[in-house]
C-alpha cells in the first residue's frame, strides 16, 4: 500500500497588513514576557478598518502599541493631509486660543532656562510652542523639527529660525543638529516615536554639555486611562506608538548620564479627558455630534471645574521631565 508523506503547512505570517509589524510577545523597554492587552481602538478618522492594540507590561508598566506601524504605516498616518483632518478633530476638544494659553504657560514654568541662546523644538508641528515661548525668551532662538511641511510653513511665517524637515534620531539628522542647542523640548512627541530610546538618544545628542532636555508625555498610569479605556484621547490611535510611565523615563534619562531636576505632573494635566471621551465616542456621525453636543460642552465644564483636583491626583493625564545633560 502507498505511503504520502504528511505535507508540512507552510506557516502564514503574523501580520498580513502592510501597514503593521509581526506581533511582539515581550515589552520593547524591559523585555518581560508578561503582557496584557489595554485597549482595542479604531482610528478615529477611519482611514484604516480595524482596530489597533494597546499592550501593556506587567512588570515595568509599559504600554505599547502591538502589532506597531510598519514605516509605511506610521508615513501614512503622519502626511499632512491626515494631519490637517486630526487637526480639525482635536479642535472639538482644545480649542486655538485654549491651546496657545497652554503653550505659554509651559514657558512660564520653564522660565529658569532663560539663558538659553538657542532652543529645537522637536515635534514642533505649526511652531505654537516657540511662537508663545518668544514671550517669555524674547532673546532665544527657537528652530523647529518636525515630519511635516508645517514646519516649514512656521518658518515662513516667522515662528521658528530654522526648519528641520524629518525625524530626529536619523544619522543624518544627528549628525547635522550635534552639540547646536541649550535647550531641547519634546512636547507629547515621544508617544509618536518608533523607538523612544532613540529619541532620548538623539535629542542629547543634540544638546551642548550642560543643556536642558524638556519631555512632556501622557501618563499611562492616569486614573482617566483605566476609566476610559479607548475613549481616553491620549491613546492616540493609531498615531501613539508608545506610552512611558515616568519611573521609566526618568531612570533611561539618568542612565545616559543626565540629572533630573523637575518631575512635574500638575501643570502639564490638560483638562480634556471627560469631553475629549465623549468627542471620540460620536466620532465623525453629524448626526451624533449635534445630539451630544450639550453632552460634551457639560463634560468641557466638568473637565475644567474639577482640574485643580485632577491634576493634583491620579488623575493627573501629564508628567514632564525636565533634565540636564553631563557637562562632560
């Protein structure tokens, strides 16, 4: 009687979407195997079908986004035509002029670095930051990085000195900005980064011996995160790669050498959690959006009436790390 040969099935691979990596199975920050899932998300533009996946770590608290963007994906998701329509979403929860209050309120808080001559901005969008900042350091120079043509556009209109186009830990961008700036922001940018590490990396880099790093990130140990789950906006899907707590990031920030000055989690709390859950939630329906329109402006007063107490809480949304770098 013949004999076959059990056929081997071929094994398919674990991300048939270009537009995502192979799933991992341990953290990218501390490498443990114990993972659990956080949150499932849809983009809320609807660009993309599906949902995307938060995990977080069990042992050092990490959260991520897995399977993560391809490069493709994350080119995709961060050309400007989808960042002018973001743009116009987040509008429904902070408004212009709420946004440029914020902005200059952070400088204020940064006003003991006024003797820096130059500052890079990175992830600086259309430049509000340096543009508020200027108040508040009308003698520094501020430059500005960011993936997109906006900054570009800041610089023409006169916002920023210079103009990076591009992505900050590439050699070649490196290797253009080394040793240039006293001051270093990165404000809720490293959530966007593939790989935060890197980040930290070239953004020291490009700091003098003795500047000043300023890292303004989401918390994802908020109490807001596990009470609203995917509605929480600074998930950020599927834009926010990674979510870093700040017992990590301010441990990565002295193994390469820096000293912590300031960990600060009240004043960088944006009071959008309540009425950015509830724009997230109607999404882009018209009909929803003006039926729970009096929804969301109830939660806007509930998220600013009760801020002075969330942001003095686990509640709090925001940390920022404010770090100087080795002299030598």
């Amino acid at each position: 009687m013949p004999t076959t040969t059990p056929i081997t099935p071929t094994p398919l691979p674990r991300s048939c979407d270009p537009f995502l990596e192979p799933r991992r199975e341990d953290c990218p920050w501390c490498g443990s195997a114990r993972l659990r899932t956080r949150v499932r998300a849809r983009d809320p533009l609807r660009h993309r079908p599906g949902r995307f996946v938060l995990d977080q770590c069990r042992d050092c608290g990490h959260v991520f986004q897995n399977p993560r963007l391809t490069a493709e994906g994350f080119a995709f998701f961060h050309r400007d035509l989808y960042e002018r329509q973001l743009e116009g979403f987040t509008d429904r929860v902070l408004s212009a002029r709420a946004l440029r209050r914020r902005h200059r309120a952070t400088a204020r808080r940064l006003s003991a670095l006024a003797e820096a001559e130059s500052w890079l901005d990175v992830g600086t969008g259309h430049a509000r930051f340096p543009e508020a900042a200027k108040e508040v350091f009308p003698y520094t120079s501020f430059d500005g990085l960011d993936p997109t043509a906006r900054v570009q556009q800041a610089q023409l209109e006169g916002r920023v000195e210079e103009a990076h186009r591009g992505y900050l830990a590439t050699p070649g961008m490196t290797a253009r900005l080394r040793g240039r700036y006293d001051v270093v922001s990165m404000l809720r940018h490293l959530e966007h980064t593939p790989d935060p590490r890197a980040e930290l990396r070239a953004a020291l880099t490009a700091l003098r011996p003795g500047g000043h790093l300023v890292v303004e990130v989401a918390d994802p140990r908020s109490g807001f995160a596990a009470l609203l789950g995917r509605f929480w906006l600074p998930c950020g899907q599927p834009r926010h790669l990674h979510l870093v707590p700040s017992a990590n990031l301010r441990a990565e920030l002295e193994k390469l050498g820096c000293t912590v000055l300031v960990v600060d989690r009240v004043d960088p709390h944006v009071p959008y959690d309540l009425s950015g859950a509830v724009t997230l939630s109607v999404g882009r329906v018209p009909l929803l959006r003006a039926v729970m329109a009096p929804v969301r402006t109830l939660a806007s007063v509930v998220d600013h009436a009760l801020a002075p107490l969330f942001r003095r809480t686990g509640f709090s949304n925001a940390y920022r790390i404010v770090a100087r770098k080795a002299v030598r």
